[in-house]
C-alpha cells in the first residue's frame, strides 16, 4: 500500500510519531497551476538524502500538485495558508498539533494578525515544545521561554530577503534539534548534509 492511499488526500491523518524521526520542513511554495515556477529536484533530493520520515508544509502551498509532490518524500502534514486555493482552504486546516516522542509540535501558517511571528507566539507558545509557521519568506530560529520557533523562510521566493530556506528536524528520545538551511540557488542543496557541521550553512 503506498504512503498516498493510507492518507486524507496526499496528508496523512498521523498525529503521534515515534523516535527517531527526521522532519523536513518547507513553507510558502507559491507555485500555480500552469505557472513556470516548480520545485526544483534539488528539494527532492535534499529531502530524500536526508532520509525524512515526515514532511511538514507550513501553507501557501497554492495548488495540490504540489502536495501530491511533497507527499511522495514522506508522509505529510500540511496547513493552509492566505494564498491557497480555495480546494485546499477546505482540506488543509488552520492549524494543527503533532508529538514525536515526548515532544510536541504546532503547526500554523502566520497570517492573520500583525506578523506571523505574533500568531505563532499567540497559538503555540507555552503550549508545544516547538511552533512551525511561516508566511513571512523570512527565515527564523528563536527560543521564547521553553518554545523554539521555527519558521524556514521560503523554499521557492525570498522576496527581498536574501536567501531561501529550508527546515530539518532531527529529533532523538531525548532531544530535538532544529537545522535552519538557508541557500541561494537550489543546487546549492547538493553540498549540504544533514547531521554534519555544513547543516545550515548559507551555501
């Protein structure tokens, strides 16, 4: 049976996942139907050499190819986003929770409010031991009381910030470690290995 048919769509219904597991995290693909922009196979193959168990999409995926994509690295868990369409504003939620272990995850997208780093501090924190979020392309990794933050920026369009971005999450029994992998040009993902000291270099 493949990962595609045991899930609600291309995301799978899992909440509870056991240790250990490696998390790739990507956010704000805003690719359209009929559009040129894609994800370059670069993100495919960083994900897939970095031996992800679970994807995490953080919203404004824009069109469910894309998911259909994603969900063929792992099993996947998605949140809408702003600018999704309309059939993913249904099938995706808001915002959802995730374990690993004995550590839990919240999931939102960050539109909504003043920034998105204030919705996700004003969901998630004091509540999960990491927040997932993006909308604001900007890469950000920060520790507010017990709760990381952690949004990738965006893996397809910086906008005016100058890097693109990428998540991994290695999480153990005992601990989670979150990698912020920032790049330039997707290739750049090729000389990037994950659980060594060139993780989250700016390539």
């Amino acid at each position: 049976m493949s990962r595609r048919s045991q899930a609600a769509g291309p995301t799978t219904r899992e909440r509870n996942f056991e240790t250990p597991l490696t998390i790739g995290v990507i956010s704000d693909t805003h690719i359209y139907p009929y559009s040129s922009r894609e994800l370059h196979p670069a993100l495919i193959r960083f994900f897939r050499n970095a031996n992800v168990g679970l994807m995490v999409h953080l919203g404004d995926v824009n069109s469910r190819p894309v998911l259909d994509e994603i969900a063929d690295i792992a099993p996947l868990i998605a949140v809408h986003g702003n600018n999704d369409d309309e059939e993913l504003q249904v099938v995706l939620p808001r915002t959802t929770r995730f374990s690993v272990g004995r550590f839990t995850f919240g999931v939102i997208h960050g539109h909504g409010g003043r920034s998105a780093r204030d919705e996700a501090i004003k969901r998630w924190v004091g509540k999960v031991d990491c927040v997932l979020f993006g909308h604001s392309h900007k890469p950000l990794l920060e520790k507010i009381n017990e709760t990381v933050l952690f949004n990738p920026g965006s893996a397809v369009e910086r906008r005016w910030h100058p890097h693109f971005g990428v998540g991994i999450i290695t999480i153990e029994d005992d601990r989670f470690t979150p990698d912020l992998v920032v790049f330039t040009h997707p290739e750049h993902l090729d000389n990037v290995r994950v659980g060594t000291e060139e993780t989250g270099s700016r390539s």
